[in-house]
C-alpha cells in the first residue's frame, strides 16, 4: 500500500504504463527466486523464466534493473558455494538471456538499450543534453531529488536497511544508487531514482515490525502505534495534495519553486501535458485546424500538445519543436517553404513550460477557455 500510494508510485503510474507493467512481472520472479531458495522445482523455474521474459517485453529499463538483480544473486550464491542451486537457477535463465540479446542485437529501431548502455566520449557535452554544467552539478541535482522525493520515508528504512535481510531488495537498491553515478541517455537518472519507491516501501513498512519491540520508558507502550501513525500520515497527506489539487493551484510541496524538479514530478495528478481544465480546449484547438488550416500550412508543436494534434492531423502537418523556441522554428519552417504557420499555446499570460506568453509574431486567431491557436505573421 504504501508502494502504491506514496506520491513517487503515483508519479509512475501516470504515464510510465509499461514500467508499471513490467513492475508487476518482476515482483513475480523475485517472489519465486524465494520460493526457489526454499525448495528448488522444475515448475517453478519454468515459471521465473516466464515471468523475466515478461519483465524484458514489458520494459527496458526495469529489464535491466531485473537482469542485474538476478545475476548478482547468482553471483552471491556462487560466493556462498551454493553452487548446485547456482547452476539451476543460471539453466533457468538460459531463454531469458537469448530474448534478452536478441532484443538487444535484432531490434529493427535503435534499441532503448543501448541508450541506457551508452557511454559518452565528451561527458560534459554529454550532461549538457540535460541541462548540467558538470557532473557534480548532477549529483547535487540527484541528491536534492532522492531527499525530495523519500525524506518521508528515508527515517524509516534507515532503521531496518540492515535488519531486512532481503537480498534481491538490497540489491535494487544498490544498483540503483550506483546507475545515478552514470550519466544515461534513455532515461534521465531521475527516472530511475523513482523505482526506489519500492524497496523503501517495504524497509518502510519492516520499521513497524522493529518499532512493535521497542517500548517507551515513561509509558511503557511499544512504539508501533506511534510508527503506524506516522507512516500513514507520510504517504497520506502529500499524496492527497498531489492527487486532490488541480494544477492551477497545487498543493504547496509540489508548486514550482519549492519542487526544484517540476519537469520530474508534476504539480499535481490532475493534468495530462496541460492541465485537466485545459484538455477540452487542446482538442478543440486542433479540430479547429483540421477544418481551418489550408493546405501547405504546418502547426508547430511543443511537446505538450504533440500528442493533442498527431491523432487529429497526422505527421505531415506538425512540426515539433520540443522545447525550443517557436520563433526560430518558425524562420526554419519559412525558409522550408510552408505556406501559413499556426502555433497552439495558452493565452496571454497563462502559458506553461517557462513560456506565459507567445512572442508578439504570433497573432491569435482562435482560443477556446485558455488555449488559442495563434498565426505566425
């Protein structure tokens, strides 16, 4: 409960669906890997196969996370000469590392892989990507997020890090830990830092177990009533904030400013790229250009709404700019030869993504509550 309801495992399930996925799958083989060590079966081995190949289908990265968890655990296993249940659990293995390589090696695109495997010859051009100046720059960056983020839970897993003799969970941590010493490409280190919600929820929920043998002098009282309480207040009131508060007005540790990571963890669960009030005026918007735009006109397209306008008016009349400035991709769009130029943004002084307002190039022509759609003159 506390790993589905802390407000980093909301974050994930917003739009991470295949990590989630994936997840699931993961949290099946580690069970098993336990009830192997118990008492090894053929059938049970069958199934932890299964269940790997389900985590790599399902999603790269917590591929990776699963793979290097279990082949530490072999490893471990080898140092402990518990060699017989080593090579069963490695046989066990065997379709897992063939599906693993051949979606490493036979991918048709560029595979999420070998962007996470990726080693940059200039590491600061390579950091700059992500806005860092230099690499401690990102280790403050990722120190800042890791105590944002589980500040209300660290307390509690400090207590039972060592007591909770979980190897598998001891071990995603770790990997973890030392993946945000790696500047990667796909995805940020940020991303990766959130999936040790998990691990901390359970060392989180262990600490009430330590907590219930511990009693107060003056009162004599085991501590657990006292732990329980403030568990459940850590989980519950910033994840009510951040599910409850509409985006316009967010609850006050998750608004710009005080979350130095914004980009990482939004303001509040109700929004899709723009906010929940603002979606029936991003769909307008560009059902708008579908009747309006003339042929040879182009939208361009902040990341934001990219994904309002594709399923409306198809690849060959957008342009997206990421996160760039419009004007400029404007220039570009002239000189490639299109015709009129329309641009999809909030009105005036209500604009998202460090932009309130467009540049005076850009005249409006339509708007709908707080979205317009505006002409590049």
């Amino acid at each position: 409960m506390v790993g589905t309801l802390y407000f980093v495992g909301l974050r994930i399930s917003c739009d991470a669906s295949r990590e989630v996925f994936a997840l699931i799958f993961l949290f099946i083989s580690l069970a098993l890997i336990a009830q192997i060590e118990k008492k090894f079966s053929w059938s049970r081995a069958l199934l932890f196969c299964l269940a790997l190949c389900g985590v790599i289908l399902s999603n790269q990265v917590v591929a990776v996370l699963g793979f290097g968890v279990v082949l530490f655990t072999l490893i471990y296993k080898l140092m402990r000469s518990d060699k017989n249940l080593a090579a069963k659990l490695f046989v066990s293995c065997l379709p897992v590392d063939a599906l693993f390589l051949a979606t490493y090696f036979l991918s048709p695109t560029v595979s999420d892989y070998r962007l996470i495997f990726g080693f940059p010859a200039d590491p600061d051009g390579w950091l700059s990507l992500f806005g860092y100046a230099s690499y401690p720059e990102m280790l403050v960056s990722e120190a800042v997020f890791v105590w944002y983020c589980f500040g209300f839970l660290l307390p509690f897993a400090v207590l039972t890090f060592r007591r909770m003799r979980n190897l598998q969970m001891q071990l995603w941590v770790v990997l973890l830990v030392a993946a945000a010493f790696v500047p990667m490409v796909s995805p940020s280190n940020m991303r990766l830092l959130m999936l040790l919600v998990y691990p901390l929820a359970f060392y989180a929920a262990e600490a009430l177990t330590a907590l219930s043998g511990v009693r107060w002098i003056r009162l004599r009282r085991p501590l657990y009533a006292a732990g329980l309480i403030c568990l459940v207040a850590a989980t519950a009131v910033p994840s009510l904030g951040f599910m409850a508060a509409p985006a316009e007005s967010p609850s006050p540790y998750f608004a710009a400013g005080f979350n130095t990571h914004i980009y990482q963890i939004p303001s509040s669960m109700l929004q899709n790229t723009v906010a929940l009030s603002d979606c029936e005026g991003a769909q307008n918007a560009v059902s708008w250009l579908k009747l309006n735009m003339p042929e040879g006109a182009v939208l361009l397209s902040h990341r934001a709404f990219y994904g309002w306008a594709l399923p409306v008016l198809g690849p060959d009349q957008i342009v997206m700019y990421e996160y760039d400035d419009p004007v400029e991709v404007a220039l570009d769009a002239t000189q490639a030869g299109y015709g009129e130029i329309y641009l999809v943004w909030w009105v005036e002084g209500a604009g998202w993504y460090g932009l309130p307002s467009v540049p005076y190039v850009f005249e409006e022509v339509y708007s709908m509550g707080r979205i317009a759609v505006y002409c590049y003159s």
